[in-house]
C-alpha cells in the first residue's frame, strides 16, 4: 500500500489545511518552527493507522475549541 492522499480537519494544530499529496515523493524531510505542527502530521498518519497518538486520549487530539476532527489516509 502506498499513500496517496492525507486530509486532516480540526486535528491537533490543523483547522482546515489543503490535503497533502503524496504522489512523486520518495523521500521527504518535515522542517519548520518548533510548534507549527510537524508532528501532528506524522500523529495523524498514525491516527489514521492504528487509531493511536502521542496524546493519551482522543479528545486531546481534537483542535482547541472544536468539537470534533477528522483524518483521512488514502492509499493506493
């Protein structure tokens, strides 16, 4: 299986970004700030996975003052 497509919604640091495409990238490098959400992409890939993250409960995943959030994992 290969990944194709990651959405998040309301997922940690994100509210509602543009989707991530996947398609042509072999090697990738996540760099940026600390706090502007390199890890919460990877906690949502693996959200996505195995319905587990670094936070202890679902609801700490959840962007501060919504209610609820969404991950989606395409593959190919």
């Amino acid at each position: 299986m290969i990944p194709v497509r990651l959405e998040v919604k309301n997922f940690l640091a994100y509210r509602s970004p543009d989707p991530i495409y996947f398609e042509g990238i072999h090697l990738a490098c996540l760099i940026g700030e600390n706090g502007a959400g390199k890890s919460s992409l990877l906690d949502a890939i693996t959200w996505a996975l195995w319905g587990r993250a670094r936070a202890k409960r679902d609801d700490d995943l959840v962007h501060l003052g919504q209610s609820e959030m969404f991950v989606q994992l395409d593959f190919e």
